[in-house]
C-alpha cells in the first residue's frame, strides 16, 4: 500500500492507493480532514463526504455483454 499525507490550508488529506475491495478491484481512499483548532473559525468539507473512494471497473469486454460490475 502506498501512503501519501498533504497538509494544506485548512485540512490534511490522507490518500491510500493499492487497496482492494471484496470483489477484488483496485481501490484508492482520499481522505479530507477540515482542521478545527480551539480558538479559530472551523473548517468544513462541503458537500459532506469526507472519504471517498475510487475503484477501477472492469470493461465491456472483461464483463461480457450481461457482465455486472
């Protein structure tokens, strides 16, 4: 698994790549932390998802033409 931590201007993100789901795709997880410190106007991630994840479909090809994803 390949790990990459940015801190930016009012967040950190945190990117997981080389993961795999149940079904045994390749996944990458992007996380967004909005910072909150005591003391400072928050930070918010908007629309509201804050880990998302990226998987690598398959093709027509690889799925035949009934296949299910």
């Amino acid at each position: 698994m390949k790990y990459k931590h940015i801190e930016a201007n009012g967040c950190i993100v945190n990117i997981r790549e080389g993961l795999t789901d149940r079904k045994g795709r390749q996944v990458t997880s992007i996380e967004i932390i909005p910072d909150n410190y005591a003391g400072e106007k928050p930070w918010r991630v908007y629309p509201g998802k804050h880990n998302i994840r990226v998987v690598q479909l398959k093709t027509k090809s690889e799925m035949g033409l009934l296949g299910r994803v």
